[in-house]
C-alpha cells in the first residue's frame, strides 16, 4: 500500500535501530502470539520517529497486550486494569513534548477502561492508542470480551454469547475521536504504515488492531488475511482513492444516497468515476465507513475497511491547557505567594 | 429607658433563614468585623444539601454560627446565647440550638399564616409565644416592613429592596454587640462597584438596622466582647478547604515543583478544585477527570513525569480510588490523597461530618499496602498539615492520605499569616541523567537510600528508561519478580519506608495538662476545639485529666507508646464507633477506651466534659 503521509526519514535519535528499542527482558507471549509482530514493528517504528528513547512513553493496562511496555526500551508504566488512558492524560497534560503511546486490549480499553476511552478521546489530548482486538479474553484464559461475537462459545459463555459487541471504530467516531483506524498483526508493511500515521497524527488517535490470539480465538481474522477469502472480505482504503476490492480491483463501491453498494466493474455498467472516493476528513462518510461491520458469514456482506477511515487535527487537550497557563500568568504577572496567603482582608494583632 | 452596656467573654450567635436570605454573606461579615475588633472566634456554616430547596421550608433553611470571644475559642459553639430567624422555618429548624432564656430576633414577617404552612406549623399556632413562655427573650421586628419604609426613596423595585433585609439585621446585630460597621460598608461598596445604586441601598439598611437599635426601646441590655489575647501578627479568616488549596500552592511555589491536581466534585471537597483552578499561574494544574479512578490515576502519571500529583475527594470517592492507590505504592510515586470525610456509608449525609473513614485509610485496599496517613485539626491547621503531607510524599517517594472532614473543611476560623519567605521548600531531586555509553547495565528504578527510599526518575532524562508497574518488583532491578523471598523483602522495604518517616516528623506533645496521671484523653481530627475546650474547663475545674491530639497517624510519632503507657486510663472521643481506639490497642496493647457518636454533627464540649468527669470520678 501506498501513502504519501509516512516519515520523511531523517532520524535524529541517533544511528538507533529497532531492536534498539527492545528492552533486556524475555518476551513473554505465547509462541505464535499476534502480539510479537505488533511489537517488532512498533520497535522498527521508533528510530523512524526520530524521537529519543527517554522522550517516549508506553503506558498499559492489565491484560496480555498490556505487558508491551516491560519490552520497550522507554520509560513505561504497567498500570492497572482498563486506566491506561487515564494514567497517560495525567502524564501528557503534565509534560506535553514527552510521545505517549497506550496499548490496550478489547477487554482493557473497551470494558472496564470504556469510560476513559470515549473521554480520552473527545478530548483530543496528542495520545497514540493501540487497541489489540482479539475478541477474547486471554490472560484471565478465555470469556468473551465486549467484541466477542454473538454466539460465541467461550468459557463463560459455554451456550453461546448473548452480548451485542461493541463496534470499536464506531464508538471511537462517536466519542469524537480525531483519528479512527484499522489494520491487523498479520499484515506488517499495512501495520507499519497505519503506526507511522497514528505516531504523526497530532491529537488522539486510534488504532484498533486485529490481533490473533492463537490460544484463546486462533483464527478469529483468518478470513481478511487468508487468500482465498480476503479479497472479498476486505477493503483498504486510501485518501483521494476510489473504494475498490477483490480480485483485481473488480469490485467498487458506490453511494446510493446514503446506502452502499458494491458494484461490478468489469461489466461495463460503472467505472472508477462512479465510485466513493474516500475522504478522510468527511465525518459522515467516515461513519458509514465503520458501519461495515456486518458478520462476514452473511451473504452479501460489504467488505471490512481497512486504513485511516477518519482524520482530523483539531485542538488538543494540552495545548488548550497550556494556552490558559499562559494567560494566567499573563494576567497575574508574577505570582505572589504572600498576596495570595493574605485573601482578600487581614487584620493585625499587636 | 436606659439600655445597659454589658461586658461578655464570649457570645455565640447563629443567623437562620431561607437559602434565599443571604444567611452566609451576613453570617461571613459578622466575621469579618469581629475578626477586625480583635476577638478570637470560630464559625460554621449550615447548609441544606439540596441547591434551592423550596423557599419558606425547613428543608431550605440556611444557618451560619459564630462563637466569639474575649478569650481562646476553639469551636463554633455548642449551643448558642441569640438565634435570629428570618422566618418560621428558621425558627423550628434551630431552636434547639438555642440556650434556655436565650434571645430570638425574629423577623415577624415571616412568620404569617403562609409561612406557618411551609414550615409545618398548626395554622393556629403562635410559635414566638410560645417562645416567650418557654423562657425566652423574644425580639420581634417587623424586617420586611422596616427595610421597605428605609429605602422607600431608592426607587428600587421591591424585589431589590427586599434582598437588603438581611442588611438591615446585620445593622441591628452589629448595634447590639457594639461592632463597628465600616468594614461591611466596604465590602458592599466593592461587592458592588457596578451597581452603585444597590450598594448605597445595601448600606443605608445597614445603617438604619444599626440606628433602629439605638432609637427603639426593645432592647434592654446591648453587648461588648473586648478583644481576646492573640499572639501578634497579621491574620485572616479561612476555611479548612481554602487552607489546603493554599498550601498545596505554597508547596508548589516555595519547592518550584509543579503540581498536578486530579479531581472529581464531590461534596465536601469540591471547592478544593474550585481554588486551585485559579492558581494556574502559580504552577499549579488542574485536571476535572470523569471519574475518581481517572483522576487519581491521571495524578499518578504526572507524578511518574516529576509532577506532585494531587486528588482530593470524599469517601465514596476514596473507595473508588482504593486500586490506584495501591498502584502507586507499588511505583513508590509522590501522591498525596485528600479525602475530606462525610457522613457515610455510601451516600450517607453528605453535608453532614464525620471521622468514619480511619480505618479505611489504614486498611482500605488490597494486599500489604503501606501509607502514609496525616489529619489536620481546625481549618487553620490544614495549611500546616497539607504542608507536611506534601513533604513525606516527595521526601519519602510514597501516598499519602491526609484526612480533613466536613466541620474543618467548610468552618472558619483566624489563620496567622505565615511568611512566604520562612515557609520551607519540600526538597527533591531527580535522578540525574547519564550519558551516552554510561545505559549499560540498564538504570536501577528502585535501588534504595538509607530511609529505603527510591529515586524520582522522569521521562525526558537521558540513559534513565525504566518500566514500572504493579506487578511485584524485583529488589533494586524494578523487573517483574514471582520469587517468593523476593516479595518478602519488598513487602517489608514498603513498610520500612513507611514506618521511617517517623524520623522526619515531630515526637508527640501534650495539648493540655501533664505527662503522666490517671487519665489521657486522645484525639485526632476535627474534634481537637471540642476536645481542647472540654479538656481544659475540667482542669479549671480542678480535675487532673491529660490531652494530646494526633496529626500524624500513620506512621505515629516515635514516643507515643511512651506516653500512652504513663497513664492509667485512655479516652478516646470520636465521631465514629470506634476506630482509632481499635488501631491503638492493637499497636500498643493498651486499654484504650472509646467514646462514640456518630450523629452527622460534631461533638459538643459539654458532653465531652461529661464524659471526663465521669472517668475522673469513677
């Protein structure tokens, strides 16, 4: 995949190379974990970046992905479960030119840390979010996690699951979110194309990762990588490009009004004029975009979209933050200790 | 008729009316006055916990006590000498607070057939009468009509002219207790620099509430409190919640160490976020969080990137945050933890007060989870007790949880100004960074000092990348550790570190009589004026009782053993069912004995002195 957007490549961090970045602790995934190529390229990321190791920041919850900061060679914090963001906002609003990245899983980020995530996220601090979705519990050893799907067996739902999963992307364009994308461990050059767009988006971006886990859910995505079934089952999306998928680019996609359809275009009947040109900056084509979520059992479902659906620079958090500290010290001058222990009236004893 | 000039020691007073009345703005500039003519003094405010309740209800009635004196006051009073009641809910909302013969003002036009209803009054019923044959000295003046008949000539719209009721009083209390009017004046003038016209309608009520005292024949006696033996110095009223706000400034500013303040409103704390959010100039952040969790935990990773991260909060809140402070005595992170204590459990009465929340600051989380643990004792004492709290979490790399509660939190009462110059800067350093070639073997997070301290290493220092979590660490190193004598030396490192500070904190002293004898009473908290002033009317009175208050709790100051060991019986009075009197048993094997209440209201000193006298003599 192309993109215009990635690093000029320029580092200043020195000659540094990935494995710069890996820390000196064992790695402990399982063998064949998603996790490791996630990780590998987020290492090879880092020299790219051209930001110093001691100004980068991995902050993680409870739970398998969250154990990625013990293997970076960067400041880290292995928070406690589902409060990554929260601990992250503390950290960025504090010291706003440190890089700070979150990794957080389905069950961290989507279940018992939701509530930090659709506010992390409409407030737009300049955070880089790695969401892991297996859609499995992994290191609690196998409940359904909110982006299970229906009926899915697991062990705390030996019938099936009842729940309704969430769907991250669009609850992440709901919380407002500047920057809403997707990609999958079993894809590197996408994975490390989509990291280098999360590092260089100025606000809260976020990226939902379709991660495998071989234990617990082996072969939950095997659909959007396998080759026999991926070209109908995926699309990647480009800013400025058409919608197209399947073998040889055949099929595209249309707006009918507000509807999608996939058209033929070796028929003759639509060619490439005809299609959806997709436009990271438009909001509510970006909200169908993630509206592509249907079980892709079903018959004629649309294709899973994969890519930068939204981006957006808006103000962040911190630089409005310092923007009143600025103007607080504007108007007060210098700050008077002794004026402001006195109030507003005092009285002398003598 | 001539009024006579009579000489008090001491006068309580508390103002009640409707939520609309300005109860807090007139009870606040009696204070100010009398603050100014030199007497020592004590106030609390009393407040419906809904925002506007209905007018003329006993749910919506406002109160504000003062107790003040030619000598040392240390509580807002048990009961009190006036009560003024705007209207008949005032009335039977505080008349049991008022002393048997004592005096009511009352306000007569609140007190119609409409009035009566609202508060739940028989329509037949004729509650000042029944007032003045009960023994008390009913005052009745007509306040709606006077102050319309004073301003009459403003050309205000009534809806004005009546907000100036509450003036008129204040005008005729100040008369009554012979108070100078002047700084009021300037308060209204300033308050209401863009509307002339209401501050000079404000002022002329004051004016002639004050003269309706002199030239009307209601009153037979009128009151002076000479000033009260205060130490020299320049000094201001504050509350227990400005206080600590002010302080975490001071440390801020004194320390050049930022500070970050995570926070979530809860009543009784809010109104430290709201102080501290206008203090950005002075290095100070603020950070509204959606929930308790987030800012504690937000507090947490701006004290990982050199920050003093702050939270303030409430129980209930506190046991939300329960987790995250366990983490951050796992990072061996500065923290400091405030929880300003309500009326539990769960909602509880949250405008009500209480010191419930003790053993949950010892105990109150998961595992073996070392604190530190402070409680401030008057509104004053919040300043230098917060002072201190920030000091051990940045000296000492460790939470600390300094409990306040409701009662010092909203009262009031004199604060000696401390100098800036004299106050001293909290004394920290980070790690320093190391240079290229030096990372190898990686940084060492938690190698240890003498006081088992770890350093304060930050993002953005070179050679110093390090990982720190809740997972056990491994001595020195920092890495994830399961080995089993490892997490018993860190069990015990934590703990040492904690129970170290008692070197850096002052030993114990006795508030009120001497080292040794029959009986120690021991306090923490709130109940130090309740205490204090119980204590020492029984030494008047010629018992032989001993008191001593804590302020450092957790770790105890380093004699305290001693001292409880030289007396033959141990009170301890407080505001739950018995908490410090567990913790002091099993700490040092005495037979401490407790005296509760949990009632949502602070002790009163009678009961208290009954109580010492009760063990004296038996």
């Amino acid at each position: 995949m192309k993109s215009q957007k990635t690093i000029d490549r320029a580092p200043t961090n020195g000659e540094r190379k990935g494995k710069d970045f890996a820390s000196d602790q064992d790695v402990r995934w399982c063998p064949g974990c998603g996790d490791y190529t996630i990780l590998k390229q987020v290492q090879n990321l880092m020299p790219k970046t051209g930001i110093d190791p001691e100004n980068i920041v991995f902050i993680a919850g409870i739970g398998c992905s969250s154990r990625f900061p013990y293997y970076m060679n960067t400041y880290g914090i292995h928070g406690i479960h589902g409060r990554a963001p929260a601990i992250a906002t503390g950290l960025k609003a504090a010291q706003p030119k440190l890089s700070v990245w979150v990794v957080t899983g389905d069950g961290d980020g989507l279940s018992i840390g939701g509530n930090h995530m659709i506010h992390t996220l409409r407030r737009n601090l300049d955070l880089n979010i790695l969401l892991f979705n297996n859609e499995i519990y992994g290191l609690t050893k196998g409940q359904y996690s909110p982006t299970s799907r229906v009926g899915h067996v697991t062990r705390s739902t030996p019938m099936g699951s009842i729940d309704n999963p969430f769907n991250p992307l669009s609850l992440a364009l709901g919380a407002n979110g500047s920057f809403v994308a997707r990609t999958m461990d079993r894809d590197p050059k996408h994975l490390q194309v989509l990291l280098e767009r999360t590092h260089l988006h100025k606000g809260t971006s976020f990226l939902e990762i379709y991660q495998n886990c071989i234990v617990f859910n082996d072969g939950a995505f095997n659909s959007y990588t396998d080759k026999s079934t991926r070209d109908t089952t995926s699309i990647y999306l480009e800013d400025g490009q058409p919608l197209k998928f399947g073998p040889d680019d055949r099929h595209g996609i249309r707006l009918d009004g507000y509807r999608p359809e996939v058209v033929d275009l070796q028929k003759g009947d639509w060619s490439d004029d005809d299609l959806w040109i997709h436009d990271e900056k438009d909001r509510n084509k970006a909200w169908l975009l993630t509206t592509f979520f249907e079980d892709n059992r079903e018959v004629g479902h649309l294709p899973r979209p994969f890519g930068v659906l939204f981006a957006e620079e808006r103000s962040t958090y911190e630089g409005l933050l310092q923007d009143q500290i600025a103007a607080a010290k504007d108007q007060h001058g210098e700050p008077n200790l002794d004026e402001l222990l006195a109030g507003e009236e005092t009285w002398v004893v003598t | 008729m001539s009024i006579q000039q009579k000489f008090k020691k001491e006068v309580t007073i508390r103002f009640a009316g409707d939520s609309g009345d300005g109860i807090q703005l007139t009870g606040s500039q009696f204070t100010n006055t009398t603050a100014l003519t030199g007497n020592d003094l004590s106030t609390f405010p009393d407040y419906p916990a809904e925002i506007r309740a209905p007018a003329g209800t006993v749910h919506g009635v406002s109160g504000f006590q003062i107790h003040f004196g030619s000598k040392a006051i240390y509580t807002p009073g048990d009961t009190c000498d006036v009560l003024i009641v705007m209207n008949a809910a005032a009335l039977k909302a505080n008349l049991q607070s008022l002393k048997s013969g004592g005096i009511i003002i009352a306000n007569t036009d609140g007190f119609g057939k409409k009035d009566l209803s609202l508060a739940k009054y028989d329509p037949t019923a004729t509650p000042l009468q029944d007032a003045k044959n009960s023994g008390y000295t009913v005052i009745e003046i007509d306040v709606t009509k006077m102050t319309r008949e004073s301003l009459k000539e403003t050309g205000l719209p009534p809806k004005d002219v009546d907000r100036c009721k509450n003036m008129f009083v204040l005008g005729v209390v100040y008369w009554l207790y012979s108070r100078p009017m002047e700084s009021t004046i300037k308060f209204l003038n300033k308050k209401f620099s863009t509307k002339p016209i209401i501050a000079e309608a404000n002022i002329k009520a004051l004016k002639d509430g004050y003269t309706f005292g002199i030239a009307t024949e209601i009153f037979s006696e009128r009151y002076s409190v000479e000033a009260a033996p205060i130490d020299p110095g320049t000094y201001r009223n504050i509350t227990g919640n400005d206080a600590v706000a002010l302080a975490i400034t001071a440390v801020a500013n004194k320390s050049d160490l930022p500070v970050f303040l995570g926070s979530y409103p809860i009543t009784p704390a809010s109104d430290i976020l709201h102080s501290l959010s206008r203090l950005k100039h002075f290095g100070v952040t603020t950070y509204q969080a959606e929930d308790e969790i987030a800012a504690i935990t937000a507090a947490i990773g701006a004290s990982f990137g050199g920050s003093l991260g702050v939270t303030t909060s409430s129980g209930p809140g506190i046991a939300l945050k329960t987790e995250s402070i366990a983490l951050a005595t796992m990072l061996e992170l500065p923290l400091l933890i405030v929880n300003v204590q309500r009326a539990g459990p769960s909602t509880g009465l949250p405008t009500k007060t209480e010191q419930a929340d003790l053993l949950q600051a010892f105990y109150g989380r998961a595992g073996e989870c070392p604190i530190a643990i402070l409680a401030a004792s008057s509104p004053a004492d919040c300043f230098d007790i917060t002072y201190e709290a920030c000091r051990i979490a940045v000296e000492h790399m460790i939470p600390v949880m300094l409990l306040t509660d409701g009662y010092i939190a909203n009262g009031a009462e004199p604060w000696k100004l401390p100098k800036a110059d004299e106050l001293k800067p909290v004394t920290f350093q980070y790690q320093k960074p190391r240079e290229n070639g030096q990372d190898k073997p990686s940084f060492r997070p938690y190698v240890r000092d003498e006081n088992q301290v770890r350093p304060w290493a930050i993002p953005g220092t070179k050679g110093l990348m390090h990982r720190v979590g809740g997972l056990e660490k491994e001595h020195e190193t920092g890495n994830i550790s399961y080995d089993p004598d490892n997490h018993q030396m860190m069990i015990t490192f934590r703990e040492q570190k904690r129970d170290n500070i008692a070197r850096f904190i002052p030993d114990q002293s006795m508030d009120e009589g001497g080292d040794s004898g029959k009986l120690l009473v021991i306090g923490w908290g709130s109940t130090y004026g309740s205490i204090k002033s119980a204590v020492y009317e029984a030494i008047e009175e010629g018992y032989e009782v001993s008191y001593t208050h804590l302020r450092y709790l957790s770790p105890f100051p380093k004699n305290l053993g001693d001292m409880l060991n030289r007396f033959d019986r141990i009170l301890v009075p407080e505001i739950n069912s018995g908490q410090l009197v567990k913790i002091l048993r099993d700490q040092f094997l005495v037979p401490a004995e407790g005296y509760n209440r949990v009632r949502g209201v602070p002790f009163t000193v009678a009961e208290l002195k009954d109580k010492i006298i009760e063990m004296c003599t038996s």
